[in-house]
C-alpha cells in the first residue's frame, strides 16, 4: 500500500514552521512526525503539502493509496486500522479525519459515500504551535517506546551519577562522561553519536537526537527535545529545537520551539510568564491577530533560519517568523514578521540576497548545500509575508 501523508486543517495554526516544510516534517518526541508513521508502518511516506513547498516535498501517487492526516501521531492500534483501510472507508477521530483509502483515478472525494470507522482511543495531534512543547511529554514516552523496544543501550559510563537507569538509553558512539541524568520524571533518550558534556544536569523526559550537543555545566528540564546537529547550553525548560540550531551558551530558554538553522545568541532569556501571571496569547496568522492558547506558560516561537544577536529579550509568548535578524537592547515586539532586521527600536526589511548569502555560510559548516529548491521556498515566504513588514 501506498501512504501519502497530508498537511490537513492544522497547517495555519502550524505557521511558522511550516512555512518551510509540511506538517509531516515537524519534529515532537525524538522523530518527525513521517518518522513515527514510517517506523510504525514499515514503509515510506510522500506528501500533500502546498504547491511551492511540492517540489522538495512531492507527493508519489499509485493505483491504491491511504491518505493520512499528518497532524496525528500514530500509535500501533491506529496503524492496524490504517493497514486495514479498505476502498471507500476513511477513518475518524471525533469530527477530523484521520485516513482514507482513495484510487488514482479518483479526483474528487465525496466522504459522504464513504464508510465512517470511529477511532475513541488515545492518540497524539499537533494542531497548534504551542501543541509541539506542550505535548511533547508524551510523544518522548511514546517515542522511546518504539525505538528501544527489544533493544539493548549502550552501557552507561560509571563517571555519570544515574537516577532510574532502566528508563535511560544511550545509542552508539554518543559520549558523556561526569554528568547527572535523572530519569525517574520521564526517560532519557541519547542519540547516536550525540555528547553531553562534563557537569550537564539532565531531568527526563528528554531527546537528544543525533550528533547533537549538550555543552559544559547545562541545565536541562523535560520535556525538552534537541533535534539532530543542535547544540545547547545553559539553562532549557519544556523546549524542542527540530535540528541544525544552536543556542550554545548562557541564557534561559523555555517553553519554547525553535526551528532548523536557527541561532540564539550568548545570554539570550526568554520569558515564559506573564508577569499579572494570565494567559498567554500568541500571534495567529490566520486572524492575523493575537490569539488565546489556554497556557500560563508559553515562550518562544521561531522559525527556521532566524537569529537573534547577543543578550536579546523576548517577552512572553513571542512568535518570530522565517529568516529573522534580532539584535540590540530592550524587549522587541512579540510578533516579529520572516525576513525582519532589528530590534526594540524598530525594524527593516532583510533582503533575500542577504538572508541567503547567510544561509549558504550556515549549511555548508555542516556540509548541506542550500539549494534552488530551499532559495524558491524562502523567495515565496518573503512574498507572501511582506504585508506584515513596515513597508
């Protein structure tokens, strides 16, 4: 069978991350979300996703094919009922459809003809930003599960102080010597050739993914995922960073999503309370207005290839945009449109030839060619974000 994994209602409330890529490609847990689905199905996934994002992201159509929305998580009971998809049935979960079953030759699909399996059990959905940290407590859980089931870890290094050891598993080639890891609040995952460094304090739950880094003396609060190739330091509360991010030094940093190829500088803080302590609202781009998200604790949106300069302030629920420069003194405002330049005082436009010039710097370190595909993805962003930049 073939699974084709589409992006569904939830993409706008998924903005900025998936600005650059399909809800597919959002990383909760240890995995992306095609990941989990492909671990769990035994086979690869393709995508439905917007036309200027298909051509890195391109959907591979058969004569029989099971669409499934890609803002759900899968566990084994909804991928026995997905494999079991038979022509015309679809697959609810309350009023959203989870998967159906179409043929190539179908362009129009009438569920009104289709027969309705309600799925009542216990599944994991990414429909709003705050969703990817606030959730990702479970899909750590749930992560770990499936990747260690009938596995053996590596042997944890006796220099290490250990609490609950049977929930901690290390992969190979990742080094860490001298630290404290404390998985009795949820496990600890550590990728292959990952490395925290002497004197890191680590609670569960909590991902380090491949060939990332935590640096010397850190702090670190579950559940909080560094994404592949990250590097992180200081002191991180309930935060993912999806992969190729850095926040390397000092700084407190909660609550909070960071992108890919995204950079916080030394000493940068984030506020994660209000100070009257009330709810948090975050910037909705559908509203185009600030919306409630029913959390007391909220941080730091941002999205791929922004930057903020040294000692930057972001006040409580700041959502930053694709390809920002952040920089100077006082809080900036907590919307910061993509392809913004400043700070507090105010901001300009920051022109592609410029962003993209950075980009190329920051990829090729890591030996990943920016290419015409990623430049056409960030050209449309600009465009299609103008409207929220002073002019």
């Amino acid at each position: 069978m073939n699974y084709i994994l589409f992006d569904g209602p939830s993409r706008n409330n998924l903005l900025p991350f998936t600005f650059t890529r399909p809800v597919a490609d959002i990383r909760i847990g240890v995995l992306t979300i095609r990941e989990k689905w492909e671990h769990i199905l035994g086979a690869t996934t393709t995508t439905v996703t917007e036309d200027y994002l298909s051509e890195k992201f391109p959907m591979v159509e058969m004569e029989q094919n099971i669409m499934i929305n890609a803002s759900f998580c899968p566990n084994t009971e909804l991928a026995n009922l997905i494999k079991d998809l038979k022509e015309d049935q679809a697959i609810y979960c309350g009023e959203d459809i989870v998967a159906f079953h179409t043929l190539e030759s179908q362009e129009d699909i009438d569920f009104d003809t289709y027969k309705a399996i309600e799925y009542d059990g216990n599944v994991l959905q990414i429909e709003y930003t705050w969703d990817i940290f606030s959730k990702n407590g479970e899909a750590i859980q749930n992560d770990f599960e499936l990747l260690t089931s009938n596995r053996e870890s590596q042997e944890i290094p006796i220099s290490n102080n250990v609490i609950n050891p049977e929930q901690i598993f290390i992969e190979e080639g990742a080094k860490l010597e001298f630290v404290t890891l404390n998985a009795s609040s949820g496990p600890i995952y550590i990728g292959k050739g990952a490395e925290i460094m002497e004197g890191s304090i680590i609670r569960g739950p909590f991902a380090l993914c491949e060939h990332a880094t935590v640096k010397l003396g850190a702090k670190i609060y579950g559940p909080t995922t560094i994404g592949p190739y990250s590097k992180v330091g200081g002191e991180v509360n309930n935060s993912v960073l999806f992969g190729y991010s850095n926040k390397g030094h000092d700084g407190f940093l909660g609550n909070s999503v960071i992108g890919e190829w995204c950079n916080l500088g030394a000493d940068s803080n984030n506020s994660n309370l209000k100070n009257n302590y009330a709810e948090v609202r975050l910037w909705d781009y559908q509203t185009e207005g600030f919306a409630k998200t029913g959390l007391q604790f909220c941080g730091l949106m941002m999205g791929d290839h922004s930057k903020c300069g040294i000692n930057t302030m972001f006040n409580t629920g700041t959502v930053v945009g694709v390809s920002a420069n952040v920089f100077g003194s006082g809080f900036p405002r907590n919307f910061i449109p993509s392809f913004s330049w400043g700070g507090y005082g105010g901001f300009t436009t920051y022109l592609t030839k410029k962003a993209f010039e950075v980009a190329k710097i920051v990829m090729e370190r890591r030996e990943i060619e920016f290419t015409e595909q990623d430049a056409a993805i960030l050209e449309h962003v600009f465009e299609t974000t103008k409207q929220y930049r002073p002019s």
